[in-house]
C-alpha cells in the first residue's frame, strides 16, 4: 500500500472518530439538557421558554412539549384544588350558624309548656337539626382530607393518651345509656396523627355505643414488632358476615339499624384516616353478640 493510500485509511479513520465524538457530546448535551429539564420540572420552575428549539434535538423538544403540558396541568389542578377550599369554607362557614340557631331554638323550646305532641315535635326537630350538624361537619372533614387540604402528620407517640382522651369525650354518653366503658393500660406507642386518628377512633366508639343496649364496650391495645393494634369491642347488636365488608362504604346503612339515628358515614371517614396513615381496619362480629373493630397503625 502506498504512502497515499494510508493517508487517506487515516483521514478516513480521524473523521469516523471526529463524528463518533461529535454524535457522543452531542448526545451527552441532550441528556444535559433533559435532566436540567427534569430537574426544573421537580422544583416547579419549569418553563418552555427557557429553551431556544433550533438548539435542541427533536427529542429534548418533544420533552420540553411534554413537560409544558404536565406544568400546565399540574397548575389547573391546583387552581381546582383552590376552588375546592373555597366550596367548602363557604359551606362550612355559611350552614354553621343556621344549624347552631336551629339546636338554640329547638332547646328553648323544649324548656316550654307544651302539649304532648308538640313536645315530640321538638324533640324530633332537635335530633333532625343535630343529625344534619353531624352530617354537615363530616362532609367538610371528608372533602378536606380526600382533596388534600388537610394532610396527616403522622408522628411516633404512646397510645395511652390518645385512648384516654376518646374515653373521656364518650364517658358521660357511655354512662347515660348505662354502658360501661372500660379502659385497658396500655405502653404500646405508634406513628399516627393525634387529632384525626382520635377522630376516627371516635366515631367507632360512638357506633358501639349507638348500637349497644346493655353490656361493656372495651378499649385496648396491644404492641408487635412491626405494628401496634387498638381493639374497640362492644356487646351490641352485631354484624352479619355479609354486611362486614359494606360498612365501611359511605352512606352506608344495615336495614338492621335504620331505625337508629345516624347518616352512615363515620366507619368511612374512620376508615380514610387510619388508611392515610398507613394503617387499615378489621372487624369481627357475631350477630346479637356484638363486634370487635381491630386498628392497626405502624410503629
């Protein structure tokens, strides 16, 4: 082979390389420019017009199309989010004195020299007004924590004082049927958000008191290595095997029971803390012997 022969194997070998070098910054460049993309994307100051198309690849423009369209999305979200907050503030705050004056009037009332029949009227307006307070004020817990405007702070804490405290707020309603409401000690200590996870505890123990007429309601609890359990049992009506996995629906009500007051949404919010918390809720019941609900929270 001639000298001019490898003069040009040469030359031919330096361009391959010198495209080969150029294709890999040129590919290097764009993977750059996807991953400052990204990250402006994940800090939320993302912005199409950062960029000048004649010096991206089709790929980093079709990225940047797409990410534009994400950024645009995740903004109507939160201006619905916003308009949500709204809805219920609104809600809440325009029906809260309108309920609070039908309880006033309906407990004037009631203080009265009435007839018999007009007594029970009252009555039945003052459970009616107080039953749609109830409803009210579930709705707008419900709606804040399913849209996310009210977020769980779970933190690590002893069980006791949370257990004393839903005690405390149904002893007296405990009492008042003549129902024993029974405290277990306990050192067990869990992750969980103090306030909603007495709420959702709350509304378990006020459904065993409902449907219990005579008997002990029971709360304890008890640790493992991964978890911490809080049992809530009572000697109520029960529930059938095949309504167990319904109870947990919203709205929904046992035939079994309609006669009892209620709107069939408090084991449903119980059961949407406890599961943003990272728990779940188990029962077991036997029909005219009462029901167990089992709540598991991690440690």
């Amino acid at each position: 082979m001639n000298k001019t022969g490898i003069v040009i194997i040469l030359l031919c070998f330096l361009a391959a390389a010198a495209v080969v070098l150029w294709e890999q910054r040129k590919t290097r460049k764009t993977m750059e420019e996807i991953e400052r993309m990204l990250d402006a994307a994940m800090t939320g100051s993302f912005s199409e017009t950062n960029f000048d198309e004649s010096r991206l690849s089709a790929l980093e423009t079709k990225f940047a199309h797409y990410l534009s369209a994400a950024e645009a999305s995740s903004r109507n979200v939160a201006q619905e989010k916003d308009k949500i907050k709204t809805l219920i503030g609104d809600i809440s705050h325009q029906t809260k004195t309108p309920i609070a004056n039908l309880l006033l009037y309906s407990e004037l009332l009631k203080e009265e020299t009435l007839p018999a029949s007009a007594k029970a009227n009252v009555e039945a307006l003052y459970k009616q007004s107080e039953k749609l307070r109830f409803l009210i004020d579930s709705l707008v817990k419900l709606s804040r924590l399913e849209n996310g405007i009210i977020s769980l702070t779970p933190q690590q804490a002893a069980l006791q004082p949370l257990l004393e405290s839903v005690v405390e707020q149904y002893a007296a309603k405990a009492s008042e049927k003549g129902l024993s409401l029974r405290l277990q000690d306990t050192d067990a200590f869990a992750v969980f958000d103090f306030k909603w996870t007495a709420e959702a505890l709350a509304n378990i123990v006020d459904n065993a008191i409902k449907y219990t007429e005579h008997g002990t309601i029971r709360i304890s609890a008890v640790s493992y290595e991964m978890f911490a359990r809080i049992d809530i049992s009572d000697t109520g009506t029960g529930i059938s095997e095949s309504e167990q996995a319904k109870i947990f629906a919203r709205f929904y009500r046992s035939n079994s029971v309609q006669k009892q007051e209620g709107v069939g949404i408090g084991l449903y919010l119980a059961r949407q803390i406890i599961s943003g918390e990272g728990g779940y809720i188990k029962v077991a019941s036997v029909p005219g012997k009462g029901s167990a609900f089992s709540i598991f929270l991690p440690k």
